[in-house]
C-alpha cells in the first residue's frame, strides 16, 4: 500500500512539472506584470555601458566594425576563405557581420550571467523581487547593441549585393528566436553559476568552442559531410544563416528549417525558465 501511494505521489509530481513546464500563460503574466521594471533596468544597464565615455553610442558601432576588419584580413587576406563567387575582401566582411552580431550579443548575454546572481546577493534575499528578470535583462541589453550594429550592417549589404530584399523583413522575426533562445540559455546559466563556482572557466571554453562550431568565420559548405550533424543540432548556425538570407542572398527561409528552428529556441525559453523558477528556491540557502 504504501509503495502504492509512492508511485502515485511520484506520478502526480511528474504531471505537475510538465504542467508546469508548458505553463506559457503563467510565464508571460509574470514578465507582463514586472515590464516596467524589465524595462527600466535593461535600459540603465545599456546606458551605463556609454555613460561618460566620449564615443557614447558610436563604440556599439565601432566595436564589431574593429572586430569585423580585424577577421577580414585574418580569414579572408590570409587563409582565403570566401562566402559566394566573389572573393573580395568587402564581400567577405559583410557575410562576416551577419554571423558576427548575433554571436555577440548571444555570448555576451551568456558571460555576463555567470555571476549575475553572485554580484546581487542583496537581491537574492529580498523575495518580493524578481530574481528572473536580471538573465532577462542581459539578453535584451546584448541585442539592443546587436540591433545598433545593423545601421553598419544594412548599408554596407545593399552596397555590396546592389539591392535591400524584401527577406529582410524577417529580421525581425529571427531576432525574437535569437532572444528565446538566448534568454533560456541565460536563465539556465545564471542558475547554475550559483551551484558551480567554477562555471564561469568553463563557460569560456565552451563559448568559444561553440563559436568555431558556428559558420561565424566560415561558410557552411566546406563542412565535411561527417560533421554536418554538429551544424544541424547548434540552433546559433542555423539563425546564422537565416541572417545571411536575409540581408545578403535574399533567399526565403525554408519553412521546415524555420519552424524547427522556432521550435528549439521556444523549448530552450521554456526549459530555462522552468529550470530558474525551481532553482532559484535554493539561492539564499547557497549564497
């Protein structure tokens, strides 16, 4: 009887975690109900980036203009790597952008979360506040500068390619699973820096290990056919490619390649803010 009503007790906890789980409603009425906050803090934190420096917002546009040289005259001058047929180094820097950007905004959301949590104890003993919306709030302060970079990003493609396509109006629409992706990715990085010391070292290996693993600096064709399946499971080299659609072939994105890629950012949205929800409980206890 009583291993019974164990395995009962356990199966009722299993449907309350998957109700949980898809628990999409509870999700956007809890961000809903902090947006003033989100909003405050997100643009207080870009701000703080500038504020006092004599560049100000033009450092969001010279930092991936440096960088995106920097990786021309490396990749393109002297391992003579080549995105299309033409092989011009300005060709080339631009395909680099559009794979550039987006892995920085995305890294950068990460790094800073891995101590997010640490650097705000006083936060974390407060229980009226929402804990869940400082991982939120690096994602968002990493894309607003993303979204910065495509002032350099859209003149420099309508003058190499001679044309803004119409694909570019999906931008906007590969951003938002860019975010899902990286504000699941955040939660769950936040919540296991506070468990894992040592999260943060091994935080930067694996950023930069996934960086090569993503046709940043490369395109996706001169991968050999064996490691294809590396490219196809790395949700970051197939948004990668849905930016190079959009601002440099003008290609439609295939709709299965599209709704499985929506599909993977929303289940990492949802798995991170289960995770972060459940663990976060145990924060003051280890903090």
């Amino acid at each position: 009887m009583r291993q019974y009503s164990s395995e009962v007790e356990r199966e009722s906890a299993f449907k309350r975690y998957i109700r949980e789980f898809f628990d999409v409603a509870s999700l956007i009425d809890n961000l809903a109900k902090h947006r003033e906050l989100i909003i405050t803090m997100t643009w207080r934190e870009f701000s703080a980036h500038y504020r006092g420096s004599f560049g100000g917002l033009f450092w969001s546009l010279i930092q991936p203009l440096v960088m995106m040289i920097i990786y021309t005259i490396v990749f393109s001058l002297f391992l003579k790597i080549k995105f299309s047929t033409d092989a011009s180094p300005v060709t080339f820097s631009v395909y680099l952008l559009c794979g550039l950007l987006p892995w920085s905004a995305f890294s950068e959301g990460m790094s800073h979360c891995k101590d997010i949590i640490r650097s705000n104890v006083n936060l974390v003993k407060r229980v009226v506040f929402p804990l869940e919306i400082l991982p939120l709030n690096a994602a968002l302060t990493a894309s607003i500068q993303q979204v910065v970079g495509f002032f350099l990003l859209i003149p420099l493609a309508w003058w190499v390619t001679g044309d803004l396509f119409g694909t570019i109006l999906f931008v906007p629409v590969i951003l938002i699973l860019q975010l899902l992706l990286a504000i699941g990715m955040n939660w769950i990085t936040a919540s296991l820096s506070v468990y894992i010391p040592d999260l943060g070292q091994m935080l930067s290996l694996v950023l930069t290990i996934w960086m090569f693993l993503t046709p940043i600096f490369y395109p996706e064709d001169v991968v050999p056919s064996q490691a294809l399946i590396l490219f196809k499971l790395n949700p970051m080299a197939r948004l990668v490619k849905l930016y190079r659609e959009a601002f440099m072939t003008g290609e439609l994105p295939n709709l299965n390649e599209l709704l499985g890629t929506a599909f993977f950012c929303f289940f990492i949205f949802l798995l991170g803010y289960f995770w972060f929800m459940h663990s976060k409980k145990g924060f003051a206890d280890v903090l």
